[in-house]
C-alpha cells in the first residue's frame, strides 16, 4: 500500500449551473520520501487539492488515505491531530506573527503539544539550525529578509517532525537567487526523509521536484510518475534530472504564455 493514495477525488463547489468541479476525479498514489510538484494554471485546482491533502477541505467524493488513515472518514477533532502529527504547511505569504521573535513564531505549533517548555525551545532551535537561521533566533520578522521569513516558516512547518510536507507556491513572493536556496533547503528536508508536496507555478521550482503532476480544469493531465526517493538517487542522476525537469517545464511554461 502506498503512504498516501488520493482516490477518485472530487470537488465540486456550488450546484446546478453554477457547480464547478475544482477537482474532477484526481487519483494517484504517493510513496513515502516522494517529492511532488503539482504544476497548473491559475484556476486549475491545485490549490483545492493541496487543501483535500492537507485535511482541510473534504472532498465531495472519493477518499484520501494517509499512511492507512481514511483523512475524512476522522471526525474532526482526529483530523485536527492527524494535521498536527502529519503535516507540515508552508504558504507563499510567510503567516509570521509580526510580534513575536522568529523562535516564538516556530514554537507556535508546539502550543498544543504537552511537553516541557524546555523541549519545546531545544525543538525549535533544532528547526531554526536545520534552516541556517539559529543566530537571528531572537529577531522580529521585521528584521529579517523575505527569503529568511520563508525559512522561518519552514522551521515552524517542520518542528514538529511532520513526515509530510505541504507547500503552496512557497517561492511567490522570493527572488530568484533566494528562491533557488528555499528550493535547496527543501531538496535537503526531502533527502533526510520528509516527503513533500508542492504547488507552483514557477518551471524552476518545480524542477527540483522529483515527479511532476499537471492539473489542467481539474483533472490530473500528466504525472511524471518517478516514484523513487532522492536518497538512492546518484549525484549525477538527481542534477540531470532537475535539468530535464526545468527544461520540460520552460517548454510547457513558454507554450502556456506564447
Ligand atoms: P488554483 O489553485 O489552481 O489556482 P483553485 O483550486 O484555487 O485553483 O480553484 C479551482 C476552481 O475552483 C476555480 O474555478 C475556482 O474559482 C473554484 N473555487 C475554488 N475555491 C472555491 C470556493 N471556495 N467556492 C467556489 N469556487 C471555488
């Protein structure tokens, strides 16, 4: 059985006339230590589908299985846990509490969580160091960059040692340069064992995935389908990999706008 399996998965908003089918029967199936881009344009439901993945939006039909868990077959106090134990989420608009230092800000979802306030800084620290960022711990988001912010919320997405990785367009609002190392770090995560799964638009970014899903008007279009993890990948295999993938999607991206 696969870690995650995404089974006939449908989301229809509204009815009648007016329904529209977000997601029109998406199925595949993620292995763990995968690391997913899901690529569309503006309106395809990528973001609908992140949202079915991450247990916050039920589908309409179909199901969604993690690690042997029917997500929507909980009720919703165990779908809160399941998010908690599950999931890691990292959005394009960085969601830091502005008055709060960066190590406040990924204690946050360590709140809930019953251990010593001790633990929780050392985990927290733990997360900051894994993202480089350990010395600007006692920083407002203010002073600190846009691409350290989205290694911030990273850390915080990570604290909690989540197997499972959710990211939706975490380099919108990021330079190129700052880009490329938020798409390094998350290439590390993904080598150490977290699987992740990502929206984007950007050909780049979706370059370093390594298995490529299109979504075109709701329906899963093309999947690139190479399901092994990175760590038994040589080197050499991953770098020519991320080219062709880079390559493949600048020539969808340029047929898309030209
Ligand atoms: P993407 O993330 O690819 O831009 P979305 O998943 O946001 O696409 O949206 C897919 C389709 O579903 C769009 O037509 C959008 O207008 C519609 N949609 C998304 N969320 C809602 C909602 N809450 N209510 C009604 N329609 C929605």
């Amino acid at each position: 059985m696969s870690y995650i399996v995404a089974d006939n998965l449908v989301k229809k908003y509204g009815d009648g006339e007016t329904a529209v089918s977000a997601v029109d029967d998406i199925s595949f199936q993620i292995q763990e230590r995968e690391f997913v881009g899901i690529m569309g344009e503006s309106g395809a439901g990528k973001s609908t589908l992140l949202g079915m993945m991450g247990a916050m939006n039920a589908p309409t039909s179909g199901r969604l299985i993690v690690d042997d868990i029917d997500v929507y077959g909980l009720n919703q106090e165990q779908r809160a846990d399941f998010r908690r134990e599950f999931l890691g989420f990292v959005f394009q608009s960085f969601h830091l509490v502005p008055y709060l230092t960066v190590i406040e800000n990924v204690m946050l979802p360590l709140t809930v969580v019953k251990t010593k306030k001790k633990k929780k800084r050392s985990m927290a620290e733990d997360s900051l160091a894994q993202v480089g960022l350990l010395g600007k711990a006692y920083r407002l988001p203010s002073q600190i960059s846009g691409g350290e912010k989205e290694r911030v919320a990273i850390a915080r997405a990570i604290v909690n040692e989540p197997p499972v990785l959710l990211a939706d367009e975490p380099t919108g609002n990021l330079d190129t340069k700052t880009s490329q190392e938020i798409m390094q770090l998350l290439r590390r995560l993904n080598g150490e064992g977290m699987t992740i799964i990502m929206v984007t638009h950007s050909p780049e970014c979706a370059g370093y995935a390594l298995r490529i899903m299109q979504v075109t008007d709701g329906k899963l279009v093309e999947d690139s389908s190479k399901i092994r993890s990175i760590e038994k990948w040589p080197k050499k295999e991953i770098e020519s990999e991320t080219l062709r993938n880079q390559k493949r999607m600048q020539v969808a991206g340029s047929l898309h706008t030209g």
